[in-house]
C-alpha cells in the first residue's frame, strides 16, 4: 500500500519487500494514484474538492516519475481543476465538440469557393443526427 508520510518533508513509502518486486509495487503505486484521480469526480461536490486539493498537493512528490510528473502538470492547472468545484461541475465541453466538428469540416473541405456552401456544410456536420445510430447513448 502506498502511503504519503506526514513530516516536514513529502516521501512514499511502500511496504518492505524485495527487490524483484519492484515493478509489482510501481504498478501498483500506479493504480493507487489512479484511483485517487478518479474518486475526484466520483464524490460529492465538498468532498471532491478536498481530495483533489489532497492530490494536487501530493502527486508532484510521488517516487513514481510518470506520477511526479502529472503531479506537476495538475499543479500547474490548479486552479482550473478546483474550479470544477466552483461551478458544479458545468464545462465547456458541448462548445469544444462543436468547435472539432467545424475543424473537421474546415480540414477535409479543401477550401470552399463560396462561404455560404462552408456555412451549409458545418450546419450538416453539426446538427446532431446520425442516421447510422440506431439509438442515442445517453438519454
């Protein structure tokens, strides 16, 4: 089990085994961290927010460099990630998917004569109906 140490200085520590075992306690280390990402947006609103400071605080110290190195990157995304809290949870994933659509279309147009065909055909791309899908995936 991975264990953050309270004290002056942030270390890991794993339970003593031995040393073939390394890579077995690295994945698992791993996983752990995973884990404790993903119980972020698993939890209530308050609580999610605490584990998120909980890891945004730890990760960049783990001994794991791939951990370490995400620690750095969502610490550097701090406030962005803690604003999810701040919002319930509203993103502007919805105006991030029209916007690939459009840049989709903008890319396998190869450049369109007239605006007003450009227009119809991002109007077509992007109007939400898929005659190939039999039912939606959400409802």
């Amino acid at each position: 089990m991975l264990r953050k140490t309270v004290s002056t200085t942030s270390i890991w520590v794993w339970p003593v085994r031995s040393a073939s075992d390394s890579s077995a306690r690295a994945k698992s280390g791993r996983r752990q961290c995973y884990q404790q990402l993903r119980s972020i947006y698993h939890a209530t609103p308050a609580k999610g927010r605490q584990i998120a400071i909980k890891v945004l605080d730890s990760f960049h110290s783990c001994p794991i460099p791939e951990v370490a190195r995400l620690g750095r990157t969502l610490r550097a995304w701090k406030a962005q990630i803690l604003a999810y809290f701040d919002t319930h949870g509203v993103s502007n994933g919805g105006t991030e998917a029209i916007n690939l659509i459009i840049e989709k279309v903008r890319r396998l147009a190869h450049g369109f004569k007239d605006f007003d065909h450009y227009r119809l055909r991002i109007l077509l791309a992007a109007d939400g109906s898929r005659p190939y899908r039999k039912s939606r995936n959400h409802p």
